[in-house]
C-alpha cells in the first residue's frame, strides 16, 4: 500500500467520476438519470476492459471478480447512506478504473506469453519424444498400426494432452497444443523417412 | 526512482497481503482483504483499490497464493484467496528482512538502542 498514491477520501462523494460522461453516457432528454446500477457497473467495467488485450475467458473472468468488488462497494456505500448514484460513483472514484485496467494488463500479458511459448514448445517435444521412442535410429518405422499398441505413445500422447491442461489457465491452448502433437504424429505415421 | 519506489510499494503490499490472509487463517476475497488492511493500518494507508487485484493475481501466479471460486454461475460469485505453503515461506523471509530493516534503520536514526 502507498501513502504517495492519491488518496480517495479527498473525493468523497466521488463528484469527479458523477461528471465524467464516459462513465455515465450521454442522457437523452426524458432518459431516466439514474439507470439500473447494474448496467452503470458495467460502464466502469468497459472502462477496465479497454485497457485489456487478453483472451475472452481471462478477460471475463478478471471483469467478473472487479464487478464482484463494486458491487461490495456500492453496497457499502449505500449502507453510510448514499444514494445509489452516489454509491457508486464513489466505487468508481476510489476504485482507480484506468490504472488498474493497464496493470492488469501487464500482469496477465507477460503469463500469456509464457504460456504460449510452453504451448507451442510442448507438442514439438512430445512429437520428438514419440519419434525417439517409436522409431528406429536409422528412421525405419514400425508402421502406425505398430506404434498405436506402444503404451510410450500413449503415455505420451496423454501428456501432450494433460500437461498443457494442468499447467496453463488457457484449456484453448491444451487443445491446440495436443492438435499440434497429433498433426506432427501422422505426419510422423505417413512419412517416416521424412528428414527436417 | 520511481522504479524503485514501485518495487517497494509491491513489496510492501505483498508482505501486507500474506501476513492478512495467514492472519485471519481463511479463504478471503479481494473486497474484504481491501477493507481489513485499511482497518489494520487505522486508514493511514491509502491506495486505489483495485489495484490490489493485480498484485493478488501476480502473488497467484509466483505461487504465494491460490484461488477459487464461491458461488454458482449466474449468482453473484466471489473469487477467494489463500496462502500456499510458498507464501508462508516467503512471509517469513520478508518478516525477517523486514525486521532486520526497521531495526538497522531505528538504530540509524537514534530511535532505538543499539
């Protein structure tokens, strides 16, 4: 925690975030002035989301566990007294909505990464250790039928699968990841002579 | 400097977070951990507060804390943090360095016996 950061209570009522229009939107004449909170929530929300690059699920699931807090958060404020605007504005005010959508963003990008780089690394060693264990030195191949009834390929075939599942957030990636190894395995099957 | 500056605030948040939840010995979710640390430090803390969930997913990913998930799809659901057995170990580290720290700084300053 940091006492340099700026310090909420200074803007109780949260007046700067009641007049921001991107948080409210542009009202027509006749429009109700205060909408339902819950679609109110999800402007801040949108607001965190344009900061965020990263894959729909980790996306839904990061605005799921903010929108979780605001809703605490207005709840509270609502309890002191403050009408429901007012709640929430002061929410989005102490909330810091921006700041927190470009620090999300850079903690769950470079995890990405790391995860797509593993992703992609996986299969090329799985398929690798397939053709080392199935296949003779000199590339005669047992045929697919062959290897099919080796526990090694199904042992790693299952890895292939289950590594990437286990180990990565993403279960995108632990699909495409066992398609790679299976395309690089027929490729394997088909054309056993075959020298990269 | 300002580098720095953030490094420390993280520390100092991480070593925050870990005492909380090993503290209080129980799943909490990030409202509640916000509103616990500001208890504790009598409101002298101040900090925008979702910022703390990018510091909680980041001690997620260094092992220090796991998650999960209360509630049904559909209902309001909240996500709850503990400490693994790693943040234990690495609270305890940061105590120490901590405490080292504080008291090499007392002693620097007059404030403390040597």
């Amino acid at each position: 925690m940091s006492a340099e950061q700026e310090d909420p209570s200074s803007d109780p009522a949260g007046e700067a975030a009641l007049n921001d229009p991107s948080l409210w939107g542009e009202l027509e004449e006749g429009t109700e002035i205060c909408p339902d909170l819950a679609v109110k929530v999800e402007r801040v929300l949108e607001r965190v989301r344009a900061q965020l690059d990263l894959d729909a699920d980790r996306e839904y699931e990061l605005l799921e566990e903010l929108r979780s807090h605001l809703e605490e958060a207005v709840a509270a404020a609502q309890a002191r007294g403050l009408d429901e605007k007012k709640a929430l504005a002061e929410a989005a005010a102490c909330f810091g909505v921006e700041e927190v959508g470009r620090e999300l963003q850079a903690t769950h990008v470079g995890w990405g990464t790391a995860d797509g780089v593993m992703a992609a690394a996986l299969p090329v060693i799985c398929a690798l250790a397939l053709r080392w264990l199935v296949f003779a030195p000199d590339g005669t191949a047992v045929g697919w039928r062959g290897v099919l009834v080796r526990p090694a390929f199904w042992v790693v075939s299952l890895a292939a699968l289950l590594v990437p599942l286990l180990k990565f957030p993403r279960w995108r990636y632990a699909l495409v990841s066992w398609v790679f190894f299976w395309v690089l395995s027929v490729i394997f099957f088909a054309w056993p002579a075959l020298r990269w | 400097m300002a580098g720095k500056i953030d490094q420390m605030r993280k520390g100092t948040t991480t070593v925050a977070i870990l005492k909380l939840l090993v503290d209080v010995g129980e799943p909490v979710h990030g409202y509640e951990i916000i509103r616990r640390l500001e208890r504790r430090s009598q409101g002298y803390f101040s900090f925008k507060e979702g910022l703390i969930y990018p510091r909680l997913h980041q001690m997620e990913q260094e092992g220090f804390l796991e998650s999960q998930w209360l509630g049904e799809p559909g209902t309001r659901r909240r996500k709850v943090y503990t400490v693994t057995e790693r943040g234990r170990q690495q609270l305890d580290v940061e105590m120490q360095r901590w405490q080292t720290f504080s008291q090499q700084m007392n002693q620097l300053l007059g404030l403390e016996a040597a």
